[in-house]
C-alpha cells in the first residue's frame, strides 16, 4: 500500500508540473488540458499527504482541486454560453430551421 501511495505522490507531482510547463507555452493551445493536469495531479498529493498525515499539504492540494474543479466549470459554461450566442446569431429571419 505504501508503494502504491508512493507512486500517487510523485505522480501527482508530475502532472501539477507539467500542467505548469503547458500553461508556460506560447501558443497556449494545451492550456486546457492544464486544468485537468492540476485537478487530477492535486487529487493524488492530496491522497498522498493524506496517508502520511501531511495535513497543512493534504488541505492545500485539496483547495488545489477545488480550484481547478471551478475553472473547468466556469470554462465549460463559458463556452456554452459562447456557443449559445453564436447559435442564435447565425440564424436568419424568416428561415424554419
């Protein structure tokens, strides 16, 4: 079970630094693949400060995620929003549909 908690930690590290590496890039085209690096990166410190009872580190991954979870929601509503509007402007008058 250690080793298994082990590997969550530092793979969790992992995603949360290359999630930080993507955001760093110029063309920004992976940046939202970011958010769920750091969502699913700060999940597995948190279980891994959880289980060493890492407690101060276990609360701030766990803002970590919730974070993360809030920009994914306000980007997906963001762009069904966006979605939407464009929709209703793309239609003629007088045209069924």
């Amino acid at each position: 079970m250690k080793l298994l908690i082990d590997i969550f930690g530092w793979f969790g590290s992992g995603l949360v630094v290359l999630a930080y590496a993507i955001s760093s890039l110029e063309g920004r085209k992976y940046t939202r693949y970011g958010k769920y690096l750091n969502l699913f990166g700060g999940f597995l410190i948190a279980i891994n400060c959880y289980y060493y009872n890492a407690f101060p580190s276990f609360a701030t991954n766990v803002l970590w995620c919730i974070i993360a979870t809030l920009t994914i929601y306000k980007t997906k509503k963001n762009r069904y929003k966006k979605n939407k509007d464009h929709s209703i402007l793309r239609k003629k008058p007088g045209l069924k549909y």
